[in-house]
C-alpha cells in the first residue's frame, strides 16, 4: 500500500522538508516540496516535465525563470498574512535568491502545455470566506481552477480558525463524470502555536482507507481517493493547510461529491452567520 502519511521530519534532509513527486505518492500528477533555505543564499531548480507554483510561507525572495525576475515580498508565517507567488513551467531552469530566512512551498504537477512564467500579487489573489458557524474557513484562491492560468496544477490555501472545522462534509473527487472531476490531493499542514496539533480523516465506502489522523506542523497527507474531510483544529491552535491537486482531465476544474451521509451539512453550515475572526489575513508586505 503506498504510503499516505507523512510526519514532519520524515524524510528531512537539511534544506528540504518535504519532497513528493507524483512517482513517490504512486500516482500520476501531484507533488511537493517544501525548502528551508538560509538568508542570502541562491538555490537553482529545474522543472522538468512539471509546472510549479513557488509559494513563500515565510519570508521572501528573488525568483528568476526564462529570462523573468519576479521579487516575492512574500510574509512573516502563513498565519499573517496573504502572499503574492510565482509560475515556473515545464522545462524551466528557475533560481532562487533568498532575502532572509526562508520556507518556501513549490507546489508541482505533471503537464504538458507549456505557459509563460509569471508573478500573482497578494492584492490579486481572491480571498473567499466559506461556510458558516464552527464551519467557516477562509480560502486563498491563489491558484484555483477558476482563477490564474495552469495546465493541470490547482492549489490553495485553507486556514481554519482555532476549536473549528474545515473541509467539512467530506467529500470526493476521485472519478470523472457530470458531477466530479479525478484529482490527486496533497494536504501540507501548518499549525499556529506551540505544541499545537489537530485532525484529519480521509475514507473509502469499501474500507480500505480509514484514517483519523493527529496533525501536526509540517505533517503531510496524500489523498489517492476516498472522502477526505473533516479537518479540525484544536482549542487555541489555528490550522493551515496547502491543497496541492491534479489529475488526468483534460478540463482543469474542481467539482467533487459530499459524503451522502452528511451532505446536508453543507446547506446548514451555510444557513448559519460567519465566524467574525475570518478572514484571519489579507495582503501585507513583511517587515524588513
């Protein structure tokens, strides 16, 4: 069975935290890596048969790609605020000059179609609050289907306020039909605070996936298929997760199924007001 949990730490390796290739999550399109890079260092990378999306998660950077120069102001932590990014396509040589300290997410997918690089600002990206009540949760559309150009690669952030629940009824998206479209998710985890922790669960009808997951920060989670969903964060500890998603559609859309059991859900959350802490960030430049 191909390995879906990985903790933090598993398979560090000094400046890479985390590094998923489609090959090694034993699917076709969605990978991952995190990089921790000292300050005033250059790093160089290779796209390969991926696109990429360079996310910072803290701090920021100079990102140079077929002749482009995009400077990321970037943030202090995921927790702070909204951050512009970059597109890489597929066979790319790209560098990276880092600022200062740097956590840097590059979010990657198996493409074909070959599009120009380019820098989104902070101030463009759509911040959608969703849901209502302990549902409620904030969205940042950096990367959505309906928003910037890609050939496969979707990604977005999710934050979720402290004792709250999101990805929330679970849900599939794990076939192609009228109603859904197959796409292979990576959940990357960020926790606010010290020793915080939360909870994931990702199924299947047939049973051979049953999780229920302690989350940590830095912990990743590969969903292959099966509803996944909720994910909760513990009293006084916000949760952040990057959604990393692609797959074999030709349309490059999101549209999943809820679990019939709890699909009702859905509408009540919706009947009910928005948590007032949400949106938790928007854009702003770090300090320095």
């Amino acid at each position: 069975m191909t390995k879906r949990f990985y903790p933090s730490g598993t398979g560090d390796s000094g400046e890479t935290l985390v590094d998923i290739t489609a090959a090694d999550a034993g699917w076709r399109y969605s990978g991952l890596r995190v990089l921790d890079l000292a300050p005033d260092t250059t790093h160089e990378l290779t796209t390969g048969t991926t696109e990429m999306a360079i996310l910072p998660l803290a701090g920021g950077l100079l990102v140079e790609v077929e002749g482009e120069s995009f400077i990321l102001e970037g943030r202090e932590s995921v927790f702070d605020a909204v951050t512009d990014f970059a597109y890489a396509p597929i066979d790319a040589e790209v560098r990276i000059t880092t600022r200062g300290p740097l956590q840097v997410a590059l979010a990657t997918a198996e493409a074909s179609r070959r599009i120009d690089p380019y820098r989104v600002a902070a101030e463009d990206v759509r911040v959608e609050v969703r849901g209502g009540g302990a549902g409620t949760r904030q969205i940042n559309n950096f990367l959505s289907a309906d928003v910037q150009d890609a050939d496969k690669l979707i990604a977005v952030e999710v934050l979720t306020p402290e004792g709250s629940w999101s990805s929330y009824p679970p849900h599939k998206h794990d076939q192609t039909t009228e109603t859904e479209i197959e796409l292979e998710e990576i959940y990357y985890f960020k926790i606010d605070g010290e020793d915080g922790f939360g909870f994931f669960k990702c199924f299947t009808d047939d049973g051979e996936i049953d999780d229920t997951l302690t989350v940590h920060d830095g912990d990743v989670y590969l969903v292959p298929r099966g509803y996944h969903g909720p994910a909760a964060a513990s009293p006084q500890h916000h949760m952040y997760y990057l959604n990393v998603m692609a797959g074999p559609s030709p349309e490059r859309a999101w549209r999943f199924c809820d679990d019939p059991a709890l699909a009702w859900v859905r509408d009540a959350l919706e009947d009910l007001p928005a948590d007032p802490r949400l949106p938790m960030t928007g854009p702003k430049r770090i300090s320095g």
